[in-house]
C-alpha cells in the first residue's frame, strides 16, 4: 500500500517537475486530481492546520488575482477552506502527504530531507 498522497493538476509545470523528481527516486505515490476529483474539505482544514492557510492558498496564481476584494478579504480557515474548494487551482502546488508530514510546493532540498 502507498502511504504518499500527491495532489496537483496534471498540466501544473511545478507538478510535472515533483512527479519528475519522484519518479527518478523510485518513490511510490497516489496521484489526486483536483479538476478531476475535487478539493476534501476536511483534507483542506487539515493541511491549513498543519501549515497555515498562507502556505496552502497559492496568492500569485490568476484565479486568485480574479477574485473580487470582497472575497479576498479576511481569508481566515473557514473561508480559504470555501474558496479552495470552489477553485481547487488556487491550493498551492502540488501537496504531498507522507508518513511523518506534508509537503506543500516543490523545494527540492525540503523533499529530499523528507524523502531521504
């Protein structure tokens, strides 16, 4: 059974570039597909426990630069966890569950201090 739980969207170039490293390190993992699979709220509270809504809501992407001020108004848990899983494209890229932690974007020496 694979205990990694890798999330993206497959056209994601930051995706494609982790899937890449972890490929080459013969590193087993489950792929989720949020366009195809959606976001699980209770994963989203999760993750924003773990790391803060900061590091899981991706700021600098265009769906959230399209959001009205209203709505990118004080982003506390409960409202990034509504808006994450409205737009699934605005969950920073990718996330990774492992045993012993979670991975939020591609920083090679973050990943390979987790996977070494």
């Amino acid at each position: 059974m694979t205990s990694i739980h890798f999330y993206g969207i497959p056209n994601c170039d930051t995706v494609k570039k982790a899937r890449k490293w972890l490929d080459a390190r013969g590193v087993d993992y489950v792929f989720h597909d949020y366009k195809k699979e959606g976001a699980d709220p209770a994963r989203l509270r999760e993750w924003i426990a773990a790391v803060g809504v900061d590091t899981v809501l991706n700021r600098r992407g265009t769906t959230y630069r399209k959001l009205s001020d209203a709505q990118k108004a004080d982003i506390d848990a409960d409202k990034a966890v509504m808006l994450l899983q409205e737009q699934p494209s605005m969950i920073k890229r990718p996330v990774v569950e492992y045993p012993g932690g979670l991975l939020v974007g591609f920083a090679e020496d973050e990943w390979d201090a987790a996977f070494s």
